[in-house]
C-alpha cells in the first residue's frame, strides 16, 4: 500500500565516450496527505515507506502529540479507484485534542524543509525542554556508529538520492533507521518508529546523513536525545540551540575526527574511561 521506494526511467548518460541511452534506478519522490483528528494538516513530499511511522514522528515534532499513547489511532489508504492520492489519518485522545491545531490551514511541506508552511518564527517551538540526561560517550562510539549505519542505506546505494537517519542506544544497539529523499523526513520516520515501538527512553543518539540545521536539533530536542551528529556542518543557530537544550551536537563526523559544537564533556577521547566500545556491540537493526 505504501509504493515503491525506487522507480527505472530511460535517460541518456553522457561520458568519455558520447552518450548513450540506459536505464536508470531513482528514488521515487511522492506526496503524502496528513489528516489529524479527521481534518487536512498537511501534505509532505516523501519517499513511499514507513508512512506512519513518518506521520508519528511528524505529529511529535509539530507538538501535536506528546507521545504514542496520545494516538488513538493511526491508519493509511488510499483515495477512491483511479485516484493516486495517499493519506495517513492519525486521530488523537480526547485528552490530547484539548491543544490546538497549530496551524489551521492545510500547507504543503516540501522534503527539504522542515520549517516549511509557518507563518511566523512564533509558529515554531520554542519551549522544548532540555535534556535530562548526561551520559557520556566515547568517540569511537559514534565513528563505529556511523560505519554500521552507512552499510544499512539500501536506497541510496542503488540511486544515490537519499538522506538516512538512525537512533541508537547507549549499549550500541541501533533502535530504528530510515531513508527518506528529505533529511527532516528521514528524522521523522526514525522517530516515529521507536514511538511505535516504545523505544522512546532507550533513544540517546540520533545519526543523520545531513547538515545540522536549527530545526534538525528542534526535532532531536523533541525526542529528548543526548547526542545528535551528522556528516555536515552545524549552522549557528542550531549550535546555539542544542547549548540551550543541554544537546551535545556533533558534524563533519568522519574516520578519526568530528566536530563538538556544544555541551563536548559528552564525548570521551579514546583511552578515557568508558571511551572504548566492542564494534560488536552495534547490532544490527531488529525486523
């Protein structure tokens, strides 16, 4: 019901020796309207997969929902025959829908931006609660932890146009992972599944393949994760915003270095106690 991830389409590749026509694998890039409480909230550009877990974490991160136990229920169809439209419905506890809607009109929010649709900067978050915990980590930690979540992108592999996103626990296990063609999107659908599998207070490290913007931090900061790295730069105000939320925020993580813009007392150097991890224990995602 879902789709596909990938489609093939015939293009003409152009090289060393002239052009010629082939077949090439793309990521497939697909709206998905979000209904909540029945109504039209918002339509997402994404790649067909893990729709609701998208759609959770989404809700979560918009402040909709404050946790899974706030849904009453969450489905996915499609439009009548011959129509191509997706939905995902996600209806809330009478308990929850005593906070409003955020937003009363139905926007439309591009893959690339998850800031997209707001009218105002009052419209985003600003009152996310920092983070309670302070458990240290050592950096090998996260360099092994960005080598075993390399090795799990199908989709990039095979078409090059995917952003991933994974969350791991303190023992190393990696407790969700997703691919998405939007780097909020890829955020969102890992969220959203360690929520559909009550995995919430296990996730201390979020990894994701992007650069780290303000709202990337604002979507990690919504979780309550410790750590959130990526392979890119941080921007200023993300920086500035995972300080105040007590977030140790990490880019350009590569073999043997990485850059700590904030709260760097989380991160061990190799050698200090509880520094060094057995690679073995990044396992590999549960089915």
């Amino acid at each position: 019901m879902t789709g596909r991830a990938t489609t093939v389409r015939a293009i003409v590749r152009h090289g060393p020796g002239g052009a010629a026509a082939r077949d090439d694998l793309m990521a497939v890039e697909d709206p998905l309207e979000i209904f909540i409480d029945d109504s039209p909230y918002a339509i997402t550009m994404r790649m067909p997969g893990q729709d609701r877990d998208l759609v959770l974490g989404y809700c979560l991160t918009e402040g909709l929902i404050r946790d899974a136990s706030d849904v009453a229920d969450i489905s996915h169809c499609t439009a009548g025959l011959g129509e191509k439209r997706i939905f995902v419905r996600l209806r809330r506890r009478d308990a929850c829908r005593e906070s409003r809607l955020r937003r009363s009109r139905e926007h439309l929010s591009q893959s690339s931006c998850g800031l997209c649709g707001k009218e105002s900067l009052a419209e985003v978050h600003t009152d996310v609660p920092p983070v309670s915990g302070a458990h240290p980590v050592g950096a090998g930690h996260l360099w092994r932890l960005k080598a075993a979540v390399e090795s799990m992108q199908e989709v990039f592999r095979r078409t090059g146009s995917t952003h991933f996103a994974a969350l791991c626990d303190l023992e190393g296990e990696i407790i969700s992972f997703a691919e998405d063609i939007g780097r909020h999107n890829a955020l969102d659908k890992a969220i959203g599944s360690v929520l559909r599998q009550g995995l919430r207070e296990r996730a201390h490290t979020a990894l994701v393949s992007s650069r780290l913007s303000y709202e990337m931090v604002l979507k990690a900061g919504m979780l309550g994760v410790e750590v959130l790295a990526g392979l890119s730069a941080a921007t200023s105000l993300a920086a500035e915003l995972a300080e105040g939320l007590n977030m140790t925020l990490v880019g350009h993580l590569r073999p043997e270095r990485m850059n700590v813009y904030s709260h760097a007392e989380r991160i061990l150097e190799p050698g200090e106690p509880g520094a060094d991890v057995d690679a073995s224990l990044f396992l590999p995602l549960r089915s």
